[in-house]
C-alpha cells in the first residue's frame, strides 16, 4: 500500500536519512515509473509489432489473423485473473508485453507455414507441434517464477503461463477456423 511505504520512508529518512535500501523500496520505484510508462510501453509494443507483421505478411487480413490468438488470449487471461480473485499488480501488468512477443510467434510460424504449402492440416499439424514444445519450455521458465518470494513476480509467471498457453490453444484451434472462414474457396478435405 502507497500510504505504508510512505510512512515506512518518513520513519526511515527521520532515523537514518539516504541510508535505507530494499526490496520495499525497489518496488515501489518500480511501480511508481511503470505506472507512468506502461501505456507508453504497451502501445510502442503493439504498434511495432503491427509494423513487423504488415512488413512480413504485406497482407492486412493475414496480419488480423496472426493478432487473433494473441488479441483472445490477453482478453480471457485477464478475465481469468479477475474471476480468481487474485490481486492485480501493477507488476502483473507487465506480463503482457511478454505474452505480446512471446504469444505472437505461434499463429505467425502457422500462418507462414499455411502460405508455404497452402494445406491447413499439415501447417496446424506439423507446426503445432514444434510451437507446443515452445509453449512447454516457456511455461517451464516462467513457472520457476511461482517458487520465488514476492508477489509480483509469481504474478508475471502466472499471468505469462496462462497468457502462453491460451496463445497456444487459440493458434491451434481459433487461428484455423478463421483462417477456413476467410478463405472459402479454398479446399480443407484431409486428403489436401
């Protein structure tokens, strides 16, 4: 609570004045300069990872494609994190650039193999494999962060897990059935 740190700073700088340090403190200079960034950050991320996919794709519908999984994971981690009732932190906050740049790589390596090959089965199947073991070891690493001590950073490693996995999920699920929807004309028979 900022009205806590604040009286534990006026005490400290009464008793030893610039000579206190801690993760109190570090924190809330955390999240004092991310309250003050994040918009900053979050719209900077979105905005040059529009810029790569329109440069890539150099397709506007593939490009709405590929933010899909991406744009239905966040709205649905989130609404899983308030339905919990966990606490939401401002440190919590920043998992989403995480999961923008983790998040994205799963529908892109899909829709690249699509347009490879133009055969949905073999791109959702072929490479949901590879970014399912991706999934796996990104969950894995960030998992590590549930057995540290502060709050915050098991929030990150929560909200990045769930974030991840519903990437995952939706790239594999969602991203082909949108991808059969915009393009009717073309064949989807297993035989393809």
């Amino acid at each position: 609570e900022k009205e806590n740190v604040a009286e534990i700073r006026k005490v400290l700088t009464a008793t030893a004045p610039n000579q206190f340090a801690g993760m109190l403190f570090l924190t809330e200079k955390m999240v004092t300069s991310g309250q003050k960034d994040f918009p900053l950050m979050v719209g900077g991320i979105l905005i040059v990872l529009i810029v790569l996919l329109l440069a890539d794709f150099q397709s506007f519908k593939f490009l709405f494609l590929s933010l899909a999984p991406l744009f239905f994971s966040a709205v649905v981690s989130m609404g899983l994190i308030c339905m919990s009732g966990t606490t939401i932190s401002i440190l919590m906050l920043f998992a989403f650039p995480l999961i923008f740049g983790i998040g994205i790589d799963d529908g892109v390596h899909i829709l690249h193999r699509y347009r490879e090959d133009q055969n949905l089965l073999h791109a959702v199947s072929q490479t949901g494999r590879a970014i399912f073991l991706t999934t796996v070891t990104t969950l894995v690493s960030f998992g590590s962060l549930l057995f540290t001590n502060h709050n915050g950073l098991m929030g990150i490693g929560i909200l990045v897990g769930i974030g991840v996995t519903f990437c995952f999920l939706f790239s594999i699920t969602l991203l082909p059935a949108l991808l059969v929807l915009t393009e009717p004309s073309k064949n989807y028979s297993l035989h393809n």
